[in-house]
C-alpha cells in the first residue's frame, strides 16, 4: 500500500507581473531554504551513519528524511506557485510496522531519499539562483539610477566602462553606458527570472516527483477500492438475502400456510375461514412493510427523487434513538448518485450500530460539503468500544467507502463517545443519475 499524492491543484491564469514578482519571490525564497536544507541532510545523514552500529543512527536517518520529506514539499509547492503549473505526481510508501521496524519502514521509502538527495543537489542551483537574481535586477536598477548617485564616486582619469571600453574618461558617456545598461538588464530581467525558475522547477521535478512509480501506486490502489468494491457488494448480498430469509420470506411462509386452512374451511365452516383470512391479510402487510424497508437500505426513492438531505431526515425520523440531523449542502445542486448513495448508507448503517449496541441517548449527524468532499460525522453519547476490527459493522463501511476512494475513521474510547468521520471526494466520480 501506497501513499499516492495526485497532481495538486494552481491557482488561475496570472499577469506577466504576477508572474515575475512570484518567480522573484521564489527565487528570493530559495536562499535561506537551501541552507536550512543542505545543513540538515548534510549533518543528519553523516551524523545517521556514524552511529548507525550503535543503533543511535536509525531514528537520525528517519528524522533526517522525515525532515528532507517537509522542505521537498515546500519546495514542490512553490515551484508549482511560481511557474502556474501543477507538477507530476509523487508517491511516498506508507510507513508500517512499530519501533525498529517502523524506522526501517521510514529509511526504506525511494521518493524520501530523492527529497534528501536534492537539498544537497539543489543548494548551489538554489545559491546560484538567488545570486543571479538578486544581482540582474538591483544592478540593472542601480545602473539605470546611475546618473543621480555618480557624483559621489571619486574623480580619477582611469576607471568606469566607458574608460574600459573606449580608452579615455568622458562623464557623459559614462553615464550614458550605464543607463542605457541597466535600461537593457531591467528589459530583459523578466526572461532572465524566468528562465532561472524554469531552471530550479526542473530539479524539482527530476528530483520530487516519480510519475511512474505514482501511476503504479494509483494502480495498485484501484486495485485495492475493486476488491472493496467486490467484497461490499457480497456483503450486502449476504445481508440482503439474511434479511429476505428471516423476515418476509417466512412471513409469505406463514401466509400460504393460512390460505391454505382457508381453503379447506371455505366449504365446511366459512365462519372459522373469517379469522384466517384476517391473519393472512395482516401478514400480506407486514411482508409488504418489510421488504419497503429492505429496499428503502437498498436504493430509497426518497433519495433519487429529492436527495440526500431528505432521505437522512427520513432516516434519521425512523431510528429508535434521538438524532439531531445538521445537512449542510449546497442549496439546489445535486451531488454525484454513487456518492449521495455512499453517505447515505454511511449513514443508515452508523444509526442502525448506534441503535443496536451503542446504549446511547442521542445521535448527532453532520454532513458537509466543499468544492473537493464530502464530510459525514455521526457521534453518539453511547458506551464506546466500537472499532475497525475485521468481521464487525463498520469494517463493511470502509469497504463501501473505499469503492468510492472515500475515508474512514472511528474514534470510541471504552465508556465514548463514539464519533465517526467519513471523507467522500468528489473529484472523479461522475453524475450517472
């Protein structure tokens, strides 16, 4: 399993100005970045390898990549701030395992070796960068401005470009030089800044990002959210056909049973045939009520025909315990079908496990939406203890979330509250209402 980090979004279309100031900003940026960065990859990784054969070097090194990991995703964002373009992907390992195994699990990781290999790489790219810039537009500026500070200069017959250039000493040629000079560096400052962040956001991007490696993770991952997909869909099956089973079903039992004694009495005694036929039509109803309820879990048609917020306060009216229902969408928008489904039985479930074993006295439930997610919260006041634990409730409900590459996280400490947080993206899920 991998950390897959998709390509991050950039602001809109800039002016050549904004463009410039932010190139000069990140260019200025660069120095005390690179310092903090050369000192610490320098230092951690020869202080990690000397006492490595004390063990003292394992969490060193992790730090120092940890560290190396934090200023490459500065870096990352400000060169996709400076150019407008967004970077290819980039994907770090998830870390495993506890203590030695954990470090060993944080030193293995490739993409955390490139961070540390370009703070030493970038540094004099990065000094360079800075010196450049720094140089092309205050000397540009100060050779433009020559002609109000030359007076201070000292007079001699030797010195100046206009001396170096043509032999002899002429003031007005000397300024001259010098201005049409610095009109020349500030012209051409704007391609100079450019062309130096284009330089600077190419290490980045040879060093911070492995698009191969990030597909192949995105792969995997896809991967991972079918077989959820596959898992979650047998698993309603077997709770769907469980439910058929231990209730309409032996109700429809029951009720061809009782047609049946109808029958035989119909001609000997239709007065005890009356009775039977009251039975038979009060199980023909409880049948009825029970599968509008197994396919209100299903597919609500309160849910496609008016959406998800009513379809909760349904819900939220039919559960046993208390519920307080906050629905915070966007008012007459329509989110994504899979994904109004996925909240919905996020929440449908979350009620029915607080129903069943939470022991509370209110639920609250509070769902929002932003331009990337969507975010469901179910607490409750109840006993606590619930957990992710393979053959439980709520292991289903990360696998219906992970169809969707939707989040789950459970916080229940023994005695609760219990709350539950669902992430649902809305980014790559489309609209098949």
């Amino acid at each position: 399993m991998t950390e897959y980090v998709p390509v991050a979004a950039v602001a809109g279309p800039t002016t050549a100005g904004q463009r410039f100031w932010r190139g000069y900003g990140y260019l200025l940026g660069g120095l005390p970045l690179c310092i903090v960065a050369f000192v610490i990859a320098v230092v951690g990784f020869a202080a990690g390898v000397g006492t490595i054969v004390v063990w003292l070097g394992l969490p060193i090194l992790a730090g120092t990549l940890r560290a190396s990991r934090g200023l490459a995703g500065v870096e990352r964002r400000g060169a996709e701030w400076a150019t407008g373009r967004p970077l290819p992907p980039h994907h770090y390992r998830e870390t495993r395992g506890r203590g030695i195994g954990r470090l060993f699990s944080m030193i293995a990781d490739p993409q955390s070796w490139r961070d540390l290999l370009h703070s030493v790489v970038a540094f004099p790219v990065r000094l360079a960068m800075f010196v450049i810039a720094v140089v092309w537009t205050v000397g540009g500026l100060g050779s433009l401005l020559y002609v109000t500070w030359e007076w201070s200069l000292p007079r001699d017959d030797n010195g100046g470009l206009f001396w170096l250039i043509f032999g002899y000493p002429f003031r007005l040629g000397e300024i001259a030089i010098n201005t049409g000079l610095g009109v020349i560096m500030l012209a051409t400052a704007p391609l100079v800044i450019r062309g130096l962040v284009a330089t600077r956001a190419g290490l980045a991007r040879g060093l911070l990002t492995n698009q191969t490696a990030a597909l192949r993770a995105r792969a995997a991952q896809l991967e991972s959210s079918r077989r959820a997909a596959v898992q979650a869909e047998a698993q309603t099956l077997r709770r769907l056909e469980r439910d058929i089973h231990d209730g309409p079903q032996q109700r429809l039992v029951r009720l061809n049973m009782d047609l049946e004694a109808v029958a035989r009495r119909l001609d000997d005694n239709p007065e005890k045939a009356r009775p039977l036929v009251a039975e038979a039509l009060e199980q023909s109803r409880e049948a009825l009520d029970e599968l509008r309820a197994l396919s209100r879990g299903i597919a609500p048609p309160i849910l496609a025909d008016r959406g998800l917020g009513p379809a909760l306060a349904a819900a939220a009216a039919r559960c046993p315990v208390e519920v307080s229902l906050d629905v915070a969408l966007p008012p007459g928008q329509r989110l994504a079908a899979a994904v109004e489904n996925t909240a919905y039985f996020v929440v449908t479930e979350a009620l029915t496990n607080v129903a069943k074993h939470a022991h509370a006295s209110l639920c609250t439930v509070v769902v929002s939406a932003d331009a990337g997610r969507v975010l469901v919260q179910v607490r409750d006041d109840g006993r606590g203890g619930a957990h992710l634990g393979k053959g439980h409730g709520l292991a289903g409900l990360a696998d219906r979330l992970a169809t969707v590459e939707g989040v789950l996280d459970v916080v229940s400490p023994p005695g609760g509250p219990t709350v539950l947080t669902a992430e649902i993206p809305l980014q790559g899920v489309g609209d098949d209402r």
